[in-house]
C-alpha cells in the first residue's frame, strides 16, 4: 500500500508549558513514525483566541504535523487524539498530489 502525505492540526489546551507541549508534538510524531510513517515538519503553530468557547476555554496552542503515511496511520491519530485530555480539538485532511504551476495553468487554458 502506498503512503499518503496528510496534514494534522491540533489544538491543545493554553495553561500547558512549551516543555509539555513539545512532548504531546513528539507522542504524536512517535505514533506516525511507529507505525511506518515520516514526518516532514511538526511543530507549535501559535496561541490563538478562539471564535467561540470550548469547554469554558477561550484559547489554545495550535499544533501543525505534516506526515506521509500508510491509510491505518491517520484513523490511529484519530482515536488518540479523540481520547487524550489535552487535545481541544483536532483535524486530520489528506493532502492531494500538487501540479506545477504551469501545468495547472496549462489544464486550466485547455478545459
């Protein structure tokens, strides 16, 4: 089975420290690489306010994971993420194959 290039973003709660912050990165980083994948880039995004509350919280430190993977990979980090206490909210978005620029360009004139 091929792998796959996805995308995970995360959100974990603000009260926690840059040190428990990176061990969350690192655990999720682990489970994808444990299981037959690579991640190209991981790391603290930022702190943002939300729109709207969760749970009485009105922010959060967003986590961004890029990884390639077998299919398993990311319905595993689905059920982790779902159950751990730290995580707010979380997505896990497939990305699909790029086209250079100029062939996008060139499909876009012929069509």
């Amino acid at each position: 089975m091929a792998n796959r290039n996805y995308e995970a973003l995360y959100i974990v709660r603000p009260e926690l420290k840059d040190a428990d912050i990176t061990k969350i990165a690192d655990k999720f980083s682990k489970i994808v690489t444990d299981n037959g994948g690579t991640v190209s880039k991981a790391g603290l995004w930022e702190k943002r306010k939300f729109a709207y509350e969760i749970e009485d919280i009105k922010e959060g430190n967003y986590i961004i994971m890029h990884f390639e993977a077998p299919g398993t990979v990311p319905a595993e980090l689905n059920r982790l993420m779902r159950i751990s206490d730290d995580v707010l909210r979380h997505t896990i978005v497939k990305q699909e194959e790029v086209t250079a620029p100029a062939e996008a360009a060139a499909v876009a004139v012929e069509a």
